[in-house]
C-alpha cells in the first residue's frame, strides 16, 4: 500500500518509519528517502533513494521543477502489516493500494501530490500512466497535473530531461551496466528503466549529472517511482511491480 502525504504532515510520519529497525520492521515499511541500512533487507529497503542519506529530508520531498516547491513524501507499508499495526499514522485515511498497469509493457510513475499548487492538499497521490518504454523515457518529464485545462508544470523540461538521461554517452555515467541504446532490446530496455527511475529517486549519481549540468539541489529531479506493468519481469514477489533503484543493470530479476 502507498500513500502520499504533504509537508506539513511529513514529521510524525518520518519519525514513525525512521523508528522500524527491526528485520521483521524493514520487510514491511518503507518511504523514498529511507534511510541506508547497514546490510539492506528487502524488497522495500531502498538504499539509494534520495541520495543514499535519510538525513537529506529535502530530497525526500516531491518538488516540481523549476518552483522548488516541496509538495510531501511518499510512504509505503504491506498491506498485511497494515492491518495488523494500530500505530500507523493517519490508519485509515488516505493509504491507497498500489496497483500496477495492467499490461506489461505499461508503466506508473507513482507521486506523492498533484503538481499544480490548488490540489496539494486536498490531493495526497497522483498516478501517471506511460503506455511503454519509449513513452516513458521520451515524456517523462511531462508528469504534470492533468485536472486543470491549459497548464502545464513538468518536473523538468524536455531539454534537462534529454540531458539528465543521456548525460555522458547515453548511460555511461550511470555506472557499470547501463547501455539505453544498446543492440540487445532486453539490455536497453532495463537500462532506460532504471535510469528514468534512478532520475525520479535522485540517487548519487542522479544528482551528481543535475549538479554538472547546473541543476541546483532543490529543482533537481526527485520524488517518484516508477511501477511496471502487470505481467512484466517486475511481476513477482520480490518486487512487487516496483523496478529498482540499483547502481547496475538488471535483466532478469
């Protein structure tokens, strides 16, 4: 289950999460930002979120790009957990069931508020749907509220987006693995996968390429997750449809 939550609700959520230390906690919560356990334990633990350092509470937010508006966090627990625990904060209002596309070439990116301002309250997630692989890596950056007729606020513009994503050669700066363009379509189809999803974590590396290019840290692209498509190689019980934020490429999870 996923739920996000504005700013100003943040507080005693983070402290409630930062607080699971157990093994049995850390298979069963999670949020973007979580902090980086000595040896990482599960599907949910996320080490190279939001720059590997839970500290960094302003990477954890949501914030559209180019206002730096910090717009919440987005936070996740197993359904099963969920109902057994009483002490999750805000227990019954506002945790949605986080489902995938229903194809298996589809993909969510999972946010945790609308972008446009109006709705940043009284919206707490935001779900955008990419039809495949190359709508997801060409348009990604155009995640922006859909309620509002004639506005238009991306994360980022195409032109930050194309030079993020292809910032050294076309994956090479992303590390060991990552070849977008490469002949085998499997090979460049996780690649372009993880790289996008590394882009909306705002790993290491992600904010190391938006600091060279002259992105300044609150407008740097950070605070969603991508979820593949019902049927997909994400399909499993390991990870639960999310694709993972991972320094090197992964062709058959």
């Amino acid at each position: 289950m996923v739920t996000g939550i504005d700013k100003t609700k943040t507080g005693s959520y983070d402290t409630y999460f930062d607080n699971k230390t157990s093994v049995q906690d850390n298979n069963k919560y999670a949020y973007l930002g979580i902090r980086n356990l000595a040896t990482p334990r599960s599907e949910f633990t996320w080490p190279s979120a939001s720059k590997n350092d839970f500290n960094l509470r302003d990477l954890q937010m949501y914030t559209p790009f180019p206002s730096g508006t910090e717009r919440g966090k987005l936070y996740f627990v197993d359904g099963n957990q969920y109902a057994e625990d009483g002490t999750v904060p805000g227990k019954g209002d506002g945790w949605y069931s986080l489902e995938m596309p229903d194809q298996n070439d589809a993909y969510y990116v999972i946010t945790p508020t609308l972008n446009d301002p109006g709705y940043a309250l009284s919206e707490s997630i935001a779900i955008y749907h990419f039809e495949n692989i190359d709508d997801l890596w060409n348009n990604g950056y155009r995640i922006s509220n859909s309620k509002t007729d004639g506005t238009h606020t991306p994360v980022a513009t195409s032109a930050s987006w194309t030079a993020i994503k292809n910032y050294g050669g076309g994956g090479l700066a992303w590390g060991g693995g990552f070849s977008p363009y490469d002949g085998n379509p499997t090979v460049a189809l996780r690649s372009k996968e993880q790289i996008v999803q590394a882009m909306f974590a705002c790993t290491n590396v992600a904010s190391q390429i938006q600091t060279a290019l002259g992105i300044s840290l609150p407008n740097q692209l950070h605070g969603a997750v991508v979820i593949a498509g019902r049927g997909s190689v994400y399909d499993t019980s390991t990870w639960k449809g999310v694709i993972p934020i991972t320094g090197s490429l992964v062709v058959n999870p």
